[in-house]
C-alpha cells in the first residue's frame, strides 16, 4: 500500500513516520535508497567512517513529507500493530515504466551520485538515468540550509522537466516554486497501477456524507475524503460539482481506492504540516467540546484553544463495557488528555481515560534521571530486561541491574508481567531510550542523585555502582553516564592489595567526592567515609522542638538521665516536661556492644541524649532504644507488626533477646520474637552460641520458616544469608555509623574537663599520626610504646602491623593510630609505611 507520511522522528537507524488516520509505522535505515544501502554495507566492511556517508540525521528532520509503501506489518509481543516502511524509489515508484514517464510529472528520487554539473536522481524506473543540472538545485540548497551540496541518500520532490529517448534520459528541477505549484494533470497519463501519493489534483465533489466525501479527478478516476481530511474552515460548506484542490494520501494495491485530503498544508508539495508546541503535549484539557461523535471510530473535539483532537473509540472510555454514547453527543463537555499528535491530520490525539489523565508518565519527556517508576517485565533477553513503564515508554534493565548481585539465571526470579519498582539511570527523550536499575540499594537511596559532573561538590556522599576493579582501584558509575575513580589508597582505612578480589562489578557502594574538575569530566573518590563527618551528622544532635507525644512504638523522644543503674539509664521525657519516667538498658545505647559499656560509663545525670525511639510501652514501664538500625528499620518501615505479616525470606532488623546452648531469641520492634537454632547462628562451625552472640546485640535475621499453628518463627543469622546483596555499602555505612557515635563520646569527654589521661584519648583519633618510644618487644612479635601523648594510656603494635620494620626498645618512631579502647585505656597503631604515608 502506498501512503504520504510525515516524519515524525529521526534516529541513527530508523525514521519514525506519521501516517493518516492517526497512525505511525517506521522506516529502516536500509529502505532509504539503493545507493545509501551500498554506502552502509562499505562503511561496515571496511570497519571505518566513509566522508560521504551521511546520517539520517543530517539529511532528514521532522515536518518533511514522504512517500512510503507498507512492506509489512508486524503484531509484538503486547499486541500492538507495528508498521513497516520504504521510501527507496524502486518500490514506491514500481508502476512506473520508462515509456510512462513525462514533463511535468511529480516524482521522489534520491541522490545517488554527486557530479561536477549535477546529480544522478535515483527515480526507481528501470533503464531511466535522471540527472538534476545544478542550477537547477541551488534554490533548495539555499532553503533546506544543509550546507553547499546534496547529499548521497537525500529524499527530493523532482519535476520532470524534459524527457527524451523514449523515457530513458530524464532532466529534473527541484525548484521549490516549481514543486509548489504543480499539478497532476490528464495530460501527464497517470493511470491507477502508478498514481501516486503527494500528487495535488483539481477534483470536483461528487457526493457529500457525514462521514466525508467522494471526489471524482483527472477525467476517470474516484477517491474518498474522511472527516479527518475535510478543510476545517469549510467543512460545512462543501457541495456536489464544487472544483476543489485535492492531495492523494493512499492508494490501495488491491480494491485501488483512493485517499485524498483537502487540508491547505498538503495542497502545495514541498510544503509541511502544522506540528504541535511542545507544551501542549501530555496536556490536560479540563473542557473539551464535542463536536462529531461516530460510532466505528471515535469523536472528534474543540479544545479549550480552539483546535480540533480526534479521541479512538478505545480512548474515550475505560472499557467498552462502561461506554455511554449519549455521553458523546454535540456540545457534551468531558476532560481529556493530549496523548500525541498526527502530523498528517494535523489534529491532537486525546484520552478521556481516567488512568491516562492521572498518568504520571506520557512520554519520555516526562521521565527525569533519578525517578523511581513502576512498570512490568515485558521480556527477557541476553541483554537484560525490557520493562513496560507504559503503553508507549519502554525501558532497559542491563543484565547488571537486575539486582544488588549479578543474576546467572534472572527467568527464576522474573517473570513476563511482574510488577517491578525500578529506578532510572539514564533517560534519552530523543532516542528514546531509557536505561533503569533493579538493584535495591539504589532505588531505596536517600542519599543525593548524582547525574552531572557540576553537582559532584567536594564531600557529597551519595550511591554508585563498580564499573571496574582493576590494581589501581576502583571506577564507579552513577546516573547519566557520570563516573569517577576511587584510587587503591581510599578503597578503605585497611591496605588492598588486589581490589578485583574485594570488590566486583555491579556492586553497589556509597562513596564520598573528594574533587571534581567538571570541564575534564574528571572525578576523584573515596570509600572512606569516615574521614570527614556527613553533612548530616550535627542535624541529628538538635533536639526535637517541644511537642505533644503519644508515646507509641516507633515514636522519637529526647531525654534527660536521671540515675544510673547497673542494668541502663532512668530518665524522664523531655517533651512531657520531665513528668513521664522511662528506661533505657545499657544494651540498647548502641548498635556496638563495646560502644553500650563506652556511653554508659561517659554519661552522668543531667546529660540530655536527643532522639530516642519508644521500643515497648507496657503499663507504666516505658523501654527506650538509640540503637541506629532499630530506628532506621521502623522508620523505613523494614518492620513486621504482628504474626500475621510475617512472611518466609524477609530480613528483619532485631536485637538479641536470650543466649541459650540451642540458639539464640531474636526479638523485634512491636514485640514479635523468633528462633536462630544452632545450625542457622553463623558461618562458622558453632560449638558455644555464648562465643558469638551476647544479649542485646543489634542482627539482621532471615526469616526461613512459619508455624502459624504454634505462633513459632525460624531464623536464620548467617550473614551470607541475610545480607541485602550489597555487603560493601552495609560495612561502610556500619562503620560510618560507629565512628559518629565514638565521636559523640569524645565530645562528651571534653565537655567534662576530664583528667589528662582521658582529654588524652579523646586526641587519639583514628588516623593520628603520633611521635613514639619503643618500649618493649614481646615474644609474639607485637611491640609495647611510650610518648608524652599517650602517658597513663597502653599502647601496642600488632607483629603485622610492625611491617618490615626491625625495632629495638628505646628507638623513637612515628605510629598511626587504628583504634582507641577508651573502657581499658588501650590504644593500639600501626608502623606500616603505606598507611603513615597516607
């Protein structure tokens, strides 16, 4: 079938044409043109760029008309039609013969060759050379502005100016104002096995309906104008034996009916129709007016600025058994959506449907980099996963992506028509392409999206992914294509040695910018979050303004000590004015069990801790806990509620409630309490539970199994087992969350004006470079020193920590300081050269 289409969009590979009556198909790139075909297939054996290969691109643009025949149309995997084009002349143009041609006729034909007078034209009639003098081209040169010559593959409308030896020479203009003005006439022999579409004949209305028209042309021939294509101005007025200008935009192969329009963009060729301003698509229209309602295709409306949108019969209900024509009739008012626009009816598409209007997402335009957005698998391929955002915004979820680990066998975990939750990677509006991530550390973040090199500030902490590992550490990517190097010595606070062992590509990790040059797109990391404090670490000390609580779990108090006792704090709610008494044990001051005995023995009464969560109100006794990942879990509400919500495979956050010989009690938030037998407490062989695991301390358990009957839950604490997939990101935020409490008690030390043997470790930072006497060498290897630094505190060398150094006692040396045991005044260091180089 033989159609004018518009295009609508150019690719690298393909030109994405409107068509009439709404619809859109696609041309290849290898249906443009014999001659550009033969310059892709050089350009790809010989693996180089050829000079006079052009892209579509560079020859195409949106608003141009072409003519296209269907070579085929195609059903996808959603059950939508997917038509297929060619513009090459030797099948648009195949009724035509060389004995058929003559002066005056309008044809496509594509540079196939530059020469020094002119251009061969392919017209697609065999044993017919076309050439297109030069003089005659320089006017369309000057207008199309696509520089000083035409280009191999480039589409024109060409007059046939002279015609000689029986048709097989031809001599072509492509003058704008020739082209404009042409007409198909009697005299040109046009039959119904060549006519074209594009072709502006005078035709004379033989019958008018309410769905259109019929129009007789060129002497003998009949053809058809729907309601789509009457002149908007005068479709009312039309009347039989009226002479009008008509375009043909469709010949059928088989019954040969003919399609034509009346509308004024199409009746001069060269010309381009109407297209729609940017900000009007996705647009909702709160009233727009019925103006035509029928009943095998759709209604035709007023918008609220006065143009015409057709809605399909599909779109102006949710399903066809909720249509209600009367709701159709002239003059009814409906809210509607702008959902695209045809080019070739110059007329915006609408949907009444509710779920439309509502949609967040329209077009790719309307996604941004960093979004998190809903959609369904659509298919699975060696690539990665194609995801359905909508009915017209499709995604790519890389194999890498699928989840915080890299998937061997994805068909297991995903099927066709899952509802999966995805973040956004990258998002190309134009190209229409739209990379998103499965793995769940980066769809969760709240941490800042980093998608330009202008955002990454010296010490923005944020989520990436490992690209590489290689010697000389690693390269993280992180949305829009940004990327950056972590360089082997802030891979972290310990040596690596080989970071491919340590780390793997797709790994999630949280790193922090320690500089960013954005004109050389250059960007240097770290994964050692720990030497400078988060941006919001001092947010978290300002306590609550005053407010009226209800004391629920989950809910976040400051408090006041007022008495220590063996097993916690007593201390009173400050948002009650002190009135409400409340506890909290020693266990549950922290997330680290040395950090608990650390803060206990720092704090005195009167001292005000912020941001205290409610665990347990049971009568009068109300329990409090400033463990750090209880808190997050509730507040991200990672939490189960009651026996019911549970479900096998979940990983909850919970403390430990009894150490016996068979396992261990794990107690949640909201009280619900489940087993770790002895086989599921570690990694490692369990002989004693009580050498891994003392009550109160913080674990994440997987839940393996459910006995509703018995109200009894089984769990897992092996940390292969209840890892998130990302361990790297888990360690360090560990850590990081470690080293903002330790600080807390070093400010709490200072505060207190101390002795000088404790104002002496709160100096001791790790990290610090210190000044050191060696006191004693041990059998072991591990080496005892002394300094004005460290009086009254012990300070020790591990024997690997001594490096290559050979020390004697009494010999001065320079230490970095690894940890500070503030409970037992120890401080060990270490010698190693490549950390004091740091």
């Amino acid at each position: 079938m033989l159609l004018l289409g518009c295009i609508k969009e150019v690719s690298d590979y393909e030109l994405v044409i409107s068509l009439p009556n709404g619809l859109s198909g696609f041309v290849p790139v290898t249906q443009i043109s014999d001659a550009y075909s033969k310059l892709l297939s050089k350009e790809a054996a010989q693996g180089e760029l050829l000079e006079d290969l052009n892209s579509l691109s560079d020859m195409y643009s949106p608003g141009m008309l072409v003519r296209c025949i269907v070579t085929s149309v195609e059903k996808s995997a959603d059950g939508r039609r997917s038509i297929k084009l060619s513009i090459d002349p030797k099948k648009v143009n195949k009724g035509l013969n060389a004995s058929a041609l003559a002066s005056g006729m309008l044809l496509s034909g594509f540079v196939s060759s530059v020469e020094d007078h002119g251009y061969l034209v392919d017209i697609g009639v065999s044993g017919t050379h076309a050439f297109l003098p030069r003089q005659k081209a320089q006017n369309y040169i000057k207008a199309v502005k696509r520089g000083p010559d035409l280009k191999i593959g480039q589409n024109l409308n060409c007059i046939i100016v002279e015609v000689k030896n029986e048709g097989r020479v031809v001599r072509l203009s492509v003058d704008r104002s020739e082209v404009a003005a042409s007409l198909a006439t009697e005299r040109q022999n046009w039959t119904l096995s060549n006519l074209l579409p594009g072709l502006v004949v005078k035709a004379r209305v033989q019958k008018v309906a309410p769905l259109g028209m019929k129009l007789s042309f060129l002497s003998s021939f009949t053809g058809i104008v729907d309601f789509m294509h009457m002149d908007p101005e005068k479709s009312m007025n039309y009347s039989p034996d009226q002479v009008t200008k008509a375009c043909i935009l469709s010949i059928h192969p088989t019954s040969k009916v003919v399609r034509l329009t009346l509308r004024q963009a199409f009746l001069h060729p060269g010309g381009s129709p109407n297209q729609l301003s940017n900000d009007r698509m996705g647009a909702v229209v709160e009233e727009s007016t019925v103006k035509a309602f029928y009943k095998q295709f759709g209604a035709v409306f007023e918008l609220d600025d006065g143009t015409l949108a057709f809605a399909r019969l599909k779109h102006l209900s949710k399903t066809r058994k909720s249509f209600k024509p009367g709701a159709f009739k002239t003059g009814c008012k409906h809210k509607c959506r702008i959902i695209d626009y045809s080019l070739m009816d110059e007329m915006c598409i609408v949907s009444l449907k509710y779920q439309i209007i509502e949609a967040r997402f329209l077009q790719y335009q309307d996604i941004h980099t960093g979004d998190v957005v809903q959609g369904k698998v659509f298919a699975l391929k060696t690539i990665g996963m194609q995801v359905k955002v909508t009915d017209g915004i499709k995604g790519l979820v890389p194999s890498m992506h699928l989840a915080d680990v890299i998937l061997k066998q994805p068909e297991k975990k995903y099927n066709i028509g899952d509802e999966v939750k995805c973040r956004v990677l990258e998002c190309n509006p134009a190209g229409r392409k739209l990379i998103l991530t499965l793995k769940k550390s980066l769809v969760q973040s709240k941490l800042p999206v980093l998608s330009n090199y202008e955002d990454a500030k010296a010490g923005l902490i944020t989520h990436g992914f490992v690209v590489c590992a290689r010697e000389f550490g690693c390269i993280v990517k992180f949305y829009n294509d940004v990327k950056g190097l972590v360089p082997k010595n802030e891979l972290s606070s310990e040596p690596i040695s080989c970071p491919d062992k340590v780390f793997h590509e797709g790994q999630v990790v949280k790193v922090m910018v320690l500089k960013c040059e954005p004109q050389q797109e250059r960007l240097l990391l770290s994964f050692r979050l720990s030497s400078k404090p988060a941006p919001g670490d001092k947010k978290e000390c300002i306590p609550k303004q005053k407010q009226e609580v209800k004391y629920q779990i989950g809910e976040m108090v400051d408090v006041k000590v007022l008495k220590k006792k063996d097993s916690g704090l007593e201390v009173s709610i400050l948002e009650d004015e002190g009135n409400v008494i409340a506890s909290i044990p020693t266990v549950h001051l922290s997330d680290f069990v040395a950090t608990c005995k650390l803060l206990w023995h720092c704090l005195q009464e009167g001292d005000v801790l912020p941001r205290v969560m409610c665990l347990s109100d049971k009568g009068e006794h109300i329990i409090l806990s400033r463990k750090s990942a209880v808190i997050s879990a509730v507040q991200e509400e990672q939490i189960v509620r009651s026996f019911s919500e549970i479900q096998p495979g979940m990983l909850l956050t919970g403390y430990v409630r009894n150490v016996m010989p068979f396992g261990v009690f794990v107690e949640f938030p909201f009280g619900v309490t489940g087993l770790a037998p002895k086989v599921s407490m570690s990694d490692k062989f369990v002989t004693d539970t009580k050498d891994h695991f003392v009550v109160g301390q913080t674990v994440i358990a997987k839940v393996m199994s459910i006995d509703e009957e018995k109200q009894r839950v089984l769990l897992n604490l092996k940390v292969s087992e209840c890892s998130s997939g990302d361990s790297a990101a888990e360690s360090f935020a560990l850590l990081n969350q470690y080293f903002k409490e330790m600080k807390e008690i070093r400010n709490l030390l200072r505060r207190r004006g101390e002795p000088s043997m404790a104002r002496g470790l709160c100096e001791l930072v790790p990290g610090k470079e210190l000044e050191l006497v060696v006191q004693d060498v041990k059998e072991d290897g591990s080496a005892l020193f002394s300094g004005s630094c460290v009086i009254g505190l012990t300070v020790t060398a591990t024997r690997y920590h001594l490096g290559d150094k050979n020390i004697v006692p009494g010999e001065k040396t320079k230490a970095l300081v690894l940890h500070v045991d503030a409970l037992t005044s120890k401080v060990y260091v270490s010698l190693r050269e490549e950390l004091l180089k740091q």
